[in-house]
C-alpha cells in the first residue's frame, strides 16, 4: 500500500509525523458520524446487549 508508507519490519509506517497527524485528522472526520450515530442508537434502546458496548 504506498499510501501508507515504507514497510518497516514487516510492519508498515509512515515517512514523517505530519502524515500520522494527517491520517488522525482524517480518521476523526470520517468517523464522527457513525460513532455519532451509534451513540444515539444505544442511548435509545431498550436492549440489554446493546447498552454492553
């Protein structure tokens, strides 16, 4: 995956810091929603199971 980075390891990594806090910063956005979303679902049920997680 070059988007990613040089493979260090067998692990991959990334070039230089900003791109970690690039990928932080997108990660954030892009997973607002969903957990959002999520929150408001299990505030809302009446499910036991649900209110595990």
């Amino acid at each position: 995956m070059w988007t990613i980075g040089p493979n260090v390891d067998g692990l991959f990594g990334f070039a230089a810091l900003w791109q970690v806090w690039l990928l932080t910063e997108v990660l954030a956005v892009v997973l607002y929603l969903p957990t959002r979303a999520f929150s408001r679902y299990k505030h809302s049920s009446n499910k036991a199971w649900i209110k595990y997680f």
